[in-house]
C-alpha cells in the first residue's frame, strides 16, 4: 500500500480544557447561590422585635451602654436556666465587659430574688415586653437588650441558652457600640 498522508489537523483540546477551566468555577458558584449555600448562618435564633425595638429605660437611666441579656420578673415565675445563662455569660471570656444580665421590672413592683441585677423600666415598656410574642406564638422572657437600651431580639421562657450565646456572639461580632 500506499502510505496515507499525515494531516495537519491540530487538536482542539487544550482549548477546550481551557474553556471549562474558566466556566467551571462560574457555574459552581452559582449553584451554591441558588442553592442557599450560606445562608443558614445569618438566621437569629430569637424573634427580632419592630424596628428601632421597644425602649426599655428612659434616657435618664443609669445603665451603662453595654449589650444587656434580660428576663421579664413576675412574681409567680421562677426562670430554671438563670444559672445556666449566667454561666454563658462568664464563658463569653474577652467580650464580658460588653454584656451585663439584667432583671426587668417595672417600677412600682418590687424585684423578685434573682442573681442579676434588676433594673426598673416603666411601666408601659413593661407591658408592652411582657405582650411580645415569638415567632411559634410563645410569649417572650428573654431579651437581648442593645446598647441604646431598645430590646431588639426576645426568646420564650423554654429558649435554650446557646441560642441566645450564638444571637449575642453574632451581635458583639458586627457590633463597635457597646
């Protein structure tokens, strides 16, 4: 036989190669957009209140301008995890200074035995907490109070500790004030 003549032919895989070098990266991130990759991470485990929140002293008070962790005192509930959240406030380590724990009554009832500190709001702020729902319909006796004295998130009696520590570290995290 006769020898068949080489072709001069050149190959088009490296440029394909190149291509999908390129798209790849493309279309894998938008799949993860699309996909709600990431997203998880910005929920609050509470329930935000109406913004600016509801005022919890009057300008006057002599609360310093740190981040406040605040149960509703009532004279017949006796909150079972106040140790435990005390105890989440200590592990705070660094950023303690930033955060006190605080016992909200009104004004013209006395504090009930708590190991925070209580502070006096008025009555109308009172009420006004005391009527807050959560998003499963449960009232609030939590709040994570900001350093304007507005309480800005609220958790039900039930709320697990850690929920409030991860909404707290979130806020101290992207947070100067306080």
């Amino acid at each position: 036989g006769v020898p068949m003549p080489k072709s001069n032919a050149t190959t088009l895989w490296p440029l394909y190669a190149i291509i999908v070098s390129f798209l790849a990266p493309i279309l894998l991130a938008y799949w993860l957009f699309f996909s709600g990759y990431g997203y998880n991470n910005t929920i609050n485990k509470g329930t935000l209140l109406a913004t600016p929140g509801i005022p919890v002293s009057n300008p006057t008070s002599k609360l310093p301008g740190k981040w406040i962790i605040a149960n509703l005192a009532t004279t017949d509930n006796i909150p079972k995890n106040l140790t435990t959240i005390s105890k989440r406030w200590a592990a705070l380590g660094k950023e303690q200074y930033r955060v006190l724990l605080a016992t909200l009554h009104p004004y013209n009832q006395p504090p009930k035995d708590s190991p925070w500190p209580s502070t006096p709001v008025t009555t109308a702020s009172w009420q006004k907490l005391s009527q807050q729902k959560t998003v499963d319909n449960q009232p609030c006796y939590y709040f994570l109070i900001d350093p304007s004295h507005h309480a800005i998130l609220c958790y039900p009696e039930t709320v697990t500790p850690k929920d409030i520590d991860t909404d707290l570290r979130k806020l101290l995290k992207y947070s100067r004030s306080g």
